[in-house]
C-alpha cells in the first residue's frame, strides 16, 4: 500500500477514522533527516499492507503540526482508534519505525 499524503481535509477519515494502526510522518521538503527517513516509511508501507502510513507536510499542514505538538521534524505519530499512542521525533532506523506501529 502506498503511502498517503494527507492534509486538514482529509485527516479525519484516512486516520483518525482508519480501523488499522495508522503511522503519520510530520515531515518538511527542507528537513535533511526527514529525507533519510521518508524512504523508509515508503518501504515499511509496501512490505507491511497491515498498518497505514501517511505524510504531512509540516509546511503546507500548520494546523495538524500544531494540533499534534509537532516541534521538530521528522516527527512520527502512530494512531491507533483515533487516538495517538506513540510520537517520536529526529531520525529512526527502519526497524525502529516498524516498532512503533507494533506497540
């Protein structure tokens, strides 16, 4: 499953809505570390078809990144229900990211 960019008008429905865990990564075109890890969370979104992944780009989407505490980028945020159970911040091996969504 690919990786979906999501943005204030949807982000109720692809992931607070979503019935599988769902990773957010609060990501920016200028960020050197999010450009390590955006790869990554493309990679883990086709091995793994059992959780979603999404992006937000932090300067386009103002209001999530608020909304979600976002102060350093990347950020990854794992929903679960609607709900956030996992958020972390800077750069984090593939394994790692898998982990968050398993917790």
């Amino acid at each position: 499953m690919a990786t979906k960019e999501v943005t204030i008008e949807n982000f109720q429905s692809e992931v607070l809505e979503c019935n599988v865990p769902v990773l957010v990564d609060f990501w920016a075109s200028w960020c050197g570390p999010c450009m390590m890890v955006s790869p990554l969370i493309d990679e883990l979104s086709e091995e793994h078809p059992e959780y979603k992944f999404a992006k937000v780009n932090v300067d386009e989407q103002i209001a999530l990144a608020n909304k979600y505490n976002v102060m350093s980028i990347p950020n990854l945020v794992v929903f679960k229900n609607g709900e956030v159970v996992s958020q972390v911040a800077g750069t984090r091996q593939k394994e790692e990211i898998l982990e968050l969504l398993k917790k």
